[in-house]
C-alpha cells in the first residue's frame, strides 16, 4: 500500500472500525482494523441526552443495540448499559457504546489515525460540533496525526471551524451538489469525502484539479478502488479494507 502524498491519511481507511468483520463503531470494531493492517479508521460520533460524545451512527439505537428509542434522549449512563454487539454476531455480545473519550485511547493504544465524523441528531448540529472541538483539543493523543474531521453537516462543521481551525475538516457528500466548491470554502474544507455510488469521472477530475483533497466511501471491491485511485481519489473507507490494502495506488 502506498501512503497519500498529500496528506499523512493513508491510502485504506476502516470504515466505522472494520464494520465488515465486527459490529460497527465499538472497541471490538476499531481493534480489528487494527489487527487487519489499516492505519486509520473512520468512525461517527453524536451526544447522549446529557452532551457527552459517544460513538454511534443511528439517530436511534434499534439496529445496532439491544436499546429502544433515539440516542439523544438516553444519558451516557443508560446508553453504556447496552449490548451494541450481539446483534452482529452472539460473540461480540457485551461490547459496550464507546465514548470519545475511550475511543481516543484505544487510538492511542494501537497507534490508529481517525476520520471522525460528526453525526448529529437532529437539531443538536452546532452543538455537537462545538462538543467534539473542545473535548479533541484536551484529549487527542499528542502523540498521533492529527484526526480529520468530516460531516454532511454544515453547520457542525462550521463549529468545528469556529472552535477548533487546526483540524483538518472534510465535507461529506451523496450526490455531488453544483455548489460544492462554495460550499466547501466557506466551511474551509480541505477535503471532499464523496460517496463512490454517485462520484463520475468528471467530477473526481474537478475536485482534485481544485485542489481539494478526494476520499471516497463506501468502497468495498477491489475493482471499484482502482477506478477511484485512477481518477484521482487518495484514500478509500471501506467497510473490509483488507481487501484493498495490497492495491498499489502506482498501478491501480
Ligand atoms: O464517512 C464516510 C461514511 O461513513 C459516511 O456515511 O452513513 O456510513 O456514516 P455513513
Ligand atoms: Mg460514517
């Protein structure tokens, strides 16, 4: 595998841990990306009804949990009595909703870079993006690359602008919308992260002739990566990133 020139972000990134292999977004997820060879992982974060920051990509917690109802009207207390891992398979039973907090330190323990994206619940975008920004500038580990930060959200990502500059911050998009370039300077985004359903040729082409950084998600087969490095992507999220790890980005 061959690192992304323009950034120290690795050419595979985990997706939500290795949400392929072990249930997303938990301890047991980002351990196996680790275990795989992936140097970075993305992952999602949003608050418990209290405002602590916590690892999870639903509004509500149906899938991925033993748990009812929505994630922001449970406190941190409730929400870490729950099973968010027997639903994927009865041997992760037990892994708990992590919090930033912890997340931060399995990072440090395993020596992972993150894409951290912030997923609001609904009405809780600045908010949110506020939470992350204060609590990264006390506790990310010194010693890793600093974390890209990454949201459909605008707004959340114009609070992380707001309180936090030094990240590095990327806008997610579905479909690529006529105003992005706008959008991404007013956010002061040095990133795209594009959805690899949607993404043409042309518009790959676009964003990295702008000078933006290209990442795509989610990119689970080996043939759909190369067509993306080819058109000018430098990392890749995938949900198995041990499939595309042996790609050479030389001769994709
Ligand atoms: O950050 C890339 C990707 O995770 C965005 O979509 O819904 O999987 O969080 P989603
Ligand atoms: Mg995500």
């Amino acid at each position: 595998m061959t690192e992304s020139l323009e950034t120290a972000v690795p050419a595979v990134i985990g997706h939500r841990g290795a949400a392929g292999h072990a249930p997303e977004n938990t301890v047991a997820s980002i351990s196996r990306a680790a275990d795989l060879g992936v140097r970075w992982v993305e992952f999602d974060i949003k608050l418990s009804a209290d405002g602590e920051v916590v690892v999870f990509h639903d509004d509500k917690l149906n899938r991925t949990t033993n748990g009812r109802g929505a994630v922001a009207k449970h406190a941190l207390i409730d929400l870490r009595q729950l099973d968010a891992g027997s639903w994927f398979k009865p041997r992760f039973a037990g892994e708990r909703v992590p919090t930033l907090s912890e997340m931060l330190e399995v990072l440090a323990a395993r020596g992972l870079g993150a894409n951290i994206e912030i997923k609001p619940s609904p009405g809780r975008y600045a908010e949110t993006g506020a939470a992350i920004a204060r609590l990264l500038k006390a506790e990310w580990p010194a010693a890793l690359t600093p974390p890209v930060i990454s949201s459909f959200m605008p707004t959340s990502l114009a609070a992380v602008r707001d309180h936090a500059p030094e990240y590095e911050r990327a806008l997610l998009v579905f479909a690529l919308p006529g105003d992005w370039q706008a959008r991404a300077h007013r956010l002061g985004c040095a990133a795209l992260h594009c959805s690899q359903e949607y993404l043409t040729e042309r518009q790959a082409k676009a964003i990295t002739a702008a000078g933006f950084v290209l990442r795509c998600y989610t990119v689970n087969h080996r043939l759909t990566a190369r067509k993306l490095y080819r058109w000018g992507a430098s990392s890749l999220i995938s949900d198995y990133p041990d499939r595309l790890l042996s790609i050479e980005l030389a001769t994709a």
